[in-house]
C-alpha cells in the first residue's frame, strides 16, 4: 500500500473512532429506586468528559425542577455524588445529567422518596 493509501486508511480509522466516541450517551444510576426519606442517595455517573463540569438536574415530586447543579467528573468522565433526602418531598422524583462540553445527556432516572424503610 502507498504512502497515501496508508495515509487515508488513518484518517479513516480516525474518524470513525471519533464518531463512535460522540454516538456513546454517558449512563447515570442511582443506589436505589426507592429510599426512606432521611437517608442518603448515592447517585454515580460516566461516560462524560474528563475533567469537565456536568449539570445536574433533578425534579421534584411535583414537577418543579431544582436549581442546576455543577458537578466535576473525574480523569475517567465519572463521578459519584450524595444526595440527601431530608431535603426532599415524598414521592417520585427525576434526575439526569447533562455534559457541559459536549451537550450530551444522560439516561433519566427515576427513584421514589418514601416515609417507610424499604
């Protein structure tokens, strides 16, 4: 193969790597689909630029979005972050993830906020 067919078949490559990279949604999860009140969630997230800020969302029971929330991720795109309860209504409530960088949202995860212990 020539110079310039090497050449291309790089660029190629190249190119479909970065376009299977941007097709790839970061994933969010949470610890559990339904927690006691005054408990505390732990929610995790990759798949998101290194070392980049995330926004954070979550509704409410009622719809009502809480303010935005900025969230670092670590040299790998993940990150890990607590959320607690005690400051939220009952009921069933959504969070997502929104990469700052690369515009790319996450999954939508719902989990349900609750009076009893599981």
């Amino acid at each position: 193969m020539s110079f310039r067919g090497v050449f291309l078949a790089a660029v190629l490559a190249a190119s479909a790597l970065s376009v299977s990279c941007a097709q790839a949604n970061p994933q969010i999860s949470v610890s559990a689909g339904r927690i006691p009140r005054h408990e505390k969630l732990t929610v995790q997230g990759n798949g998101f630029t290194p070392k980049q800020n995330v926004s954070s969302h979550l509704l409410r029971a009622d719809g009502s979005e809480f303010p935005v929330l900025p969230l670092l991720t670590d040299s790998r795109g993940a990150f890990t972050h607590t959320i607690d309860t005690m400051i939220l209504e009952l009921g069933t409530h959504e969070w997502w993830v929104i990469d700052d960088t690369s515009g790319r949202a996450s999954n939508r995860v719902r989990f349900e906020v609750t009076l009893d212990y599981r």
